[in-house]
C-alpha cells in the first residue's frame, strides 16, 4: 500500500510526503486524502513530536508495519531506524501533560473506557458495548491511544449516530444518542 502512494503530496500544504509520513498516511487511514505529519497533527490538535511518538509506540508493536517503518528509513537513507531525522528531529521529545479527571476542559461523564492501544474494530465493539449500558444521553469518557483513534471515533460516531462532544486526544468524550 505504502509503494502505491510514493510521490504523493499532502492535500492542504501541498508538500511530497517522505516514505514515513506515507506509512502514517496508510495507519491514520487517510489514503484518499492523504496528510503530511505536520497537517496531521494540526487537525489532531497535538504537536508533530506527539504525533510521530504516538504513532512510533503502535508501530513498533505490529510486525507488517514496523518492516515498512524500517524499509521507509533505507528509502531515505537513515538505514533501519525506528526514530528517523525526518519526522523525530530532536532527542527529547515532547511529553504531554496527563489529562485528569478535574481538568477544567474534561465533560462531566457517566463511564470511562480506557481503551489503550486498541484497533478501531476492538475499540468500537467495546465502546459499543459499554454504551448499550448507559442511558440515552449518557456520556461515556474514551481514553484512547491507538494512532488512528483521532479519526476512527469521529467517525464511527457519525456512522451509528453518537456525539462526540469533546476530544483531546487520547481523551474523547462520546454521548449516547437519545433515539
């Protein structure tokens, strides 16, 4: 899949994606339309370092990604690295502040789901679950860290007809639609 997409250009900057970003193109989902990490993380609402670090703790973990992770790096010529110049550009990266439950911007909840690095199938089943428990309404807080959770909550809430009322990822706070 990777291969498909070499040359490709980032639908809002414009800028030719390098053969990692094309790996987090095929992870976030976004072959279609695809994003630069720079973009990506802007419309995650988290830095690049976040973004590449996040994405880096997934990828490691599944064996057909990692190898086009590591082919991605002799392409440009960082050999076989996990962390390459291209997208971890200093050696501290940044680290951001845990989320509490007394945060100012967190919803009021009924539920939580710390979903981890769950898939979106896994993660969908149990969140779809832990709602038909709940009340029409309810609110249900998802912490969720898989690298394609940005974009597989919203959008399996507007498929089934849930509101995502609030996210910062890894938090989403998803209500329970009331028909």
């Amino acid at each position: 899949m990777v291969r498909d997409l070499e040359g490709r250009a980032c639908v809002l900057c414009r800028r030719v994606l390098c053969p990692h970003e094309l790996v987090l193109v095929v992870l976030l989902g976004s072959r279609g339309a695809p994003r630069c990490s720079r973009c990506a993380a802007g419309e995650m609402n988290e830095s690049c370092a976040s973004l590449a670090d996040r994405s880096l703790r997934w990828i490691v973990r599944r064996d057909c990604y990692h190898e086009a992770w590591l082919r991605a790096g002799e392409n440009e010529g960082f050999g076989r690295v996990d962390r390459p110049a291209c997208l971890f550009t200093n050696t501290d990266s940044e680290v951001e502040a845990p989320m509490t439950e007394e945060s100012n911007d967190a919803p009021a909840h009924d539920a939580s789901i710390d979903a981890g690095d769950l898939g979106c199938g896994d993660l969908v089943l149990r969140l779809r679950n832990e709602l038909k428990t709940l009340a029409p309404g309810a609110v249900v807080h998802v912490r969720a860290t898989d690298p394609a959770a940005p974009i597989d909550l919203p959008a399996w809430c507007g498929l089934v007809g849930h509101t995502l009322i609030h996210t910062k990822p890894p938090h989403y706070w998803i209500q329970k639609k009331t028909t």
